[in-house]
C-alpha cells in the first residue's frame, strides 16, 4: 500500500462539491455520507459488472479513492482525462507531466504508477513460458500495454530460445517524438548474450499512426542481415500505434 502524503488542493471545475480539510472526517473521523455513499455504490458497481461497465473517469475514481481518502475525486479525475484523453493514458504519462497537474501529489502518482506496472506484469505473464507465435494475440496485447501510450518513441526487443519461447524483453533504445536511436550491432550482440536463435523488433510511434518510415524499413534490413548471417531469425518488426499495429511481415516488408 502506499504511503498517505498531503496533497495540494485542486481547483474543483465542476459542480462536484469540494471538501474543506476541516470537514473532510465527520466527528466521528468518518466520510461525509454523500462521499461514503458514492464510493460505496462506484465499488459495488464496478464488483457486480466489471471494468467494462464503467466510464474512464469512474476507474479513475476508483484508482484516486486509495490516494485521497478524504475528499472527492471526480474533479481530478476529470481534469487528468482532460489532459491526457483517457484512462490508459492517465496511467502511462510520465510522472513528471503527471506531477504538473495540481492534486497530483506523491500519492496519487504511486497509485497511478502501481495500476501502470501491474497491467505491464500482466500482460507480460501471458506471454513468458509460452509458445509466442502461437499466442500472438497475447504478444500483440502485451505490445500495446506496454508501448501503445507513451509519448516517445521506444524500442524493445523480443528474444526468443529454440521454441520460440520469450527469454528477453528488453528496452534498447529511447527517444523523441518521432525517432529512436538503434544500433543493429548491439541487438544481435544481446541475442548471442541470451543464446536467443530468434528476434522480434517492437518499437511504437507516438503520432499514433503505425506506417513504417523510410528509416524504419531501413533500419530493420540491417538487423535482419547481422542477425541472419550468425544464424538468428528475425520473426517480425511490430510498430505499435495508438489503436492499432503495423507487421513487417504481414506487410511483405520483412527482408528474406
């Protein structure tokens, strides 16, 4: 659990009743009922129908309750997703962008960033010990878990042993909006490293749009030949956008 911090206060933009520090406890050191009593009814709903049932701004509620106990949260959870356009995005911004947003304390960073790793951890367990081309959908949502959100460019690569099972998961390179640094060298030294006979690239664009640039088709021919000629099979290049991916090799744009 994380620790309680003191919180500045926001500026609540909606009608949503704010809570004075001195009203926040009843006397008896209880919520107020209207607060007690939506939190209650947010959590029943979310337990009898699931995350699915409810708007991206009830999950945040959901998220912030733990952060700010003694105040409501829907002031700041909308004024996050206006900021930052939706859930998954709220969750993946970087703190320091996180931590501009007044309300946004120590607290309330530590819940957004523990939501952030334990869907990464989760995704990423469907897809270790496993047959990665035969749970492609897996991968594919693990990809975009990890990647489809942030807002410069990363790219990672997959290692994977004799049954193309996952061993590596590793972050090569990151950069700027719109292009990331990559050494071929150093992708095929890492593979013989981990005794990895094949490889798939990753990387995300942050425009959203998943379209290969010149530099990206590029750069993934001299992967594939410095990996081809130590015997190391380049399985796919994944570019990972907002919504959707683009892949190499269903594309016909992976080098044979």
């Amino acid at each position: 659990m994380c620790a309680a911090f003191a919180e500045p206060r926001l500026p609540f933009l909606d009608d949503a009743r704010p809570v004075a520090p001195d009203e926040a406890l009843t006397a008896g050191g209880r919520l107020p009922s209207y607060i007690a009593d939506h939190r209650q009814r947010l959590r029943d709903r979310f337990l009898a129908a699931g995350g699915t049932a409810l708007p991206d701004y009830e999950m945040l509620e959901l998220v912030l309750f733990r952060a700010l106990p003694r105040i409501d949260v829907k002031p700041l959870a909308r004024v996050l997703l206006d900021r930052f356009g939706d859930f998954n995005r709220v969750i993946s911004a970087p703190p320091a962008r996180l931590a501009e947003v007044q309300g946004v304390g120590p607290s309330v960073l530590c819940e957004l960033k523990v939501i952030e790793a334990a869907a990464q951890r989760l995704a990423r367990s469907r897809v270790m010990e496993t047959h990665v081309l035969s749970g492609w959908s897996q991968l594919l949502d693990y990809c975009h878990t990890v990647m489809a959100h942030r807002d410069v460019e990363q790219f990672r690569v997959l290692y994977l042993d004799t049954r193309n099972r996952l061993i590596g998961d590793e972050e090569q390179a990151r950069g700027t909006v719109n292009h990331v640094p990559v050494y071929p060298r150093e992708v095929v030294k890492r593979a013989l490293e981990l005794n990895a006979t094949a490889m798939i690239l990753v990387h995300n664009h942050p425009s959203g749009d998943p379209t290969p640039s010149e530099a990206d088709i590029a750069m993934t021919r001299q992967v594939a030949e410095a990996a081809r000629a130590l015997g190391i099979v380049l399985h796919d290049h994944l570019i990972v956008g907002k919504s959707r991916e683009l892949s190499f090799k269903a594309e016909g744009l992976l080098p044979r």
